[in-house]
C-alpha cells in the first residue's frame, strides 16, 4: 500500500524457490476477488507447483463488462442507463460475446461501419465508451486488446469530432423571451427564470427539493451534479423571490416544480410566442454577460460548477472561491440580465 495505489500481492514459497505474484489493485479487482485468487496461488505452491503468474479466470461477457466498470469508476445511475443503451442499440450482437472477440477483425469492421453511417456526438459517445471498457478489461482481466477506434483514427477514418450546439437565444432576443414567459405557468416561468438567473443545468433546476434551500444561510444547494461534485450558490434577491414562492407550504423534501416536464419547457415557451431556445442557451446566456462585465474565469467557473483542465494547476488546485466568494458577482450578472429582459 502507498498514497497512490493499493495492489494485492501473494508472497510464499513452492519447492523451496521463493515467489511473490502480483494479482492486480484495487478497485479494479476487489477484496473479495483478490482473496479468491490468492487462495488458489497458495495451495498450488503448496503443491509444489512452479507458479509465477495469476491462474486464468474465466472471462466474462461483454454485457456484464459494464456493470463492473461503473461499480468500480463511481459511474452515476444515469451515465449508466445511458451507456447501455448505446450498447444495446449499436453493438447488441457482441453483448454476448466474451472479452477477446472485442479484438477481433469483425468488431472492427463493425466499428469502422458504426463510425461512417452515425452521428457524430454519437460515435463520440461510443468511441469513449467502448475505449474505456476495453482499458478496464485490460487492466482487471490481463488482456492486450486494443480499441478499435483508436486504430481507425490512426488511419484517418475517423469523422470530425461533434461541434458544440451553438446558442440559439441571443441578446436582442431576450426582451421577446422574457415577454412571451409571462403568460405560461407560473411553476414552469419560474423554473425558466430560475434556470436564466443561476446557469443550473436543466436537471440540477428541475428537481430541487425545500431541504436544499437554505434561506438562513442564504445558500441553494445542488447535491447531485453532472461533475459528480456537490455545487452551492448564493441566494441573492433576485432568486430569493422565486424560491420563496416556490418553497412555500412544501415539507423537505418536496419538489419545488412538481408536476413540470422540463423536456418541453423550452417548446411551450415558444408556443406562447418566444423566439427558438434550448435551455441550455441559458446556462450560455448568463456566462457570456458575466464575461461581458468583466469578471474572471474562475468566478464564472465557480458559478457554472465547471472544473479547470488538468493542466490548470493554479485554478484546479490553489483557488477556492465560496459562495460568499460570487454573490456580489452573481447578482451583478443577474441584475444586467434582468436589464436585457426588460429591454424591447
């Protein structure tokens, strides 16, 4: 054991030659598994056997793959749900097949025809996904097999990688948005001005429950985030307004929007006459007045709950903003929002 790794090791003797075999770390292969194997090691060299490697074990199918890696990476329910569905739908006549056929020329090619006739945010998804199944599976089961999408962007013959969406709600067009708003709902108005005023993401907005409000500390809490980090923000006037009349008459742990679907939030906005949006042009929409008024990118970081790259060592690892950090900067943005709102 070391800061970095925990690695399960076997160290006994078999005809008097000392040996000492390793069987893998830990999470790849748990407790229970290692003690398993161990077991095996020691009474073959009990016996008298020359060992100086881990025993085969039988390899599993490439649909029980999956659940194992998102046990031992932390994988989210949902990130889970989602990646068996690409496997399920685009690679469903492998999921019954063991580790080595992953290697094979056939999934290869089935790979190469999945990367020219799909989407490209899909192959993207797929790429990453099946690379990292293929690493996992490596590591755990001491394979050497390779991704297949690697060797085909090797050769060039992979397609350009998704552009992000470009925002569709601009500036001029708040003033129409932010009128056309005010004859729906009042649930699903205030889910679309909490969303403009914050840049929560549509589900950290829509499933906030009254325990994750705090109005004595004047913080909102979002436990569950797609960082995997748990986020705050400050509760500034502006917010306090809705979230007041949200939270009002709710028990702890009630849903401030009950009863809204978000997925069409956006479509009966427009039909009440808004300009095309997605929500989250939004979350775009309150970054780029932040940037506009000249605040700095680990603020706007700290509000969106956006990580620095791994190479950002001075963002990633030395600043620390609070939410008292981003208050003032917060409701500097919010109120310039409103500003453009009210504009016509």
């Amino acid at each position: 054991m070391n800061k970095r790794s925990r690695t399960f090791i076997v160290a006994s003797s078999s005809n008097g030659v000392q040996v000492r075999i390793s069987i893998g770390r830990w999470p790849l292969i748990s407790t229970d598994e290692a003690r398993s194997i161990a077991s095996k090691l020691l009474l073959s060299c009990r016996e008298g056997k020359n060992m100086s490697k881990v025993p085969s074990t039988k390899l599993p199918l490439v649909r029980e793959l999956l659940p194992a890696y998102a046990k031992a990476k932390g994988i989210k329910a949902s990130s889970l749900k989602r990646y068996d569905s690409v496997l399920r739908t685009h690679f469903s006549e492998w999921l019954d097949l063991d580790l080595p056929h992953l290697g094979t020329i056939a999934f290869s090619n089935h790979c190469h025809e999945f990367s020219q006739t799909k989407g490209a945010a899909i192959v993207e998804l797929a790429r990453g996904l099946i690379s990292a199944l293929i690493k996992y599976a490596n590591a755990v089961f001491s394979l050497e097999l390779e991704s297949p999408f690697n060797k085909l962007a090797d050769a060039g013959l992979m397609p350009d990688r998704a552009e992000p969406r470009k925002r569709r709600l601009q500036q001029e067009s708040l003033g129409s948005w932010y009128a056309a708003i005010q004859s729906i709902g009042a649930k699903q108005r205030d889910l679309l001005m909490l969303l403009a005023l914050t840049g929560l993401r549509r589900n950290e907005g829509w499933t906030l429950r009254r325990k994750q409000v705090d109005f004595d500390k004047g913080i909102l809490h979002i436990p569950d985030t797609k960082t995997g980090q748990p986020h705050s923000l400050p509760i500034t006037p502006l917010l306090s307004e809705i979230l007041t009349r949200r939270c009002l008459g709710l028990d702890e742990d009630q849903l401030l929007f009950d009863g809204v679907s978000s997925e069409h939030l956006a479509e009966m906005a427009e039909r009440a006459g808004a300009p095309k949006f997605m929500l989250h042009d939004l979350r775009k929409m309150l970054v780029t007045v932040g940037e506009q008024l000249g605040f700095s990118d680990a603020v706007l970081r700290r509000i969106l709950n956006h990580k620095a790259k791994k190479t950002d060592t001075l963002h990633r690892h030395y600043i620390e903003l609070s939410t008292v950090d981003v208050r003032d900067s917060m409701s500097a943005i919010q109120i310039r929002l409103m500003e453009l709102m009210a504009s016509k």
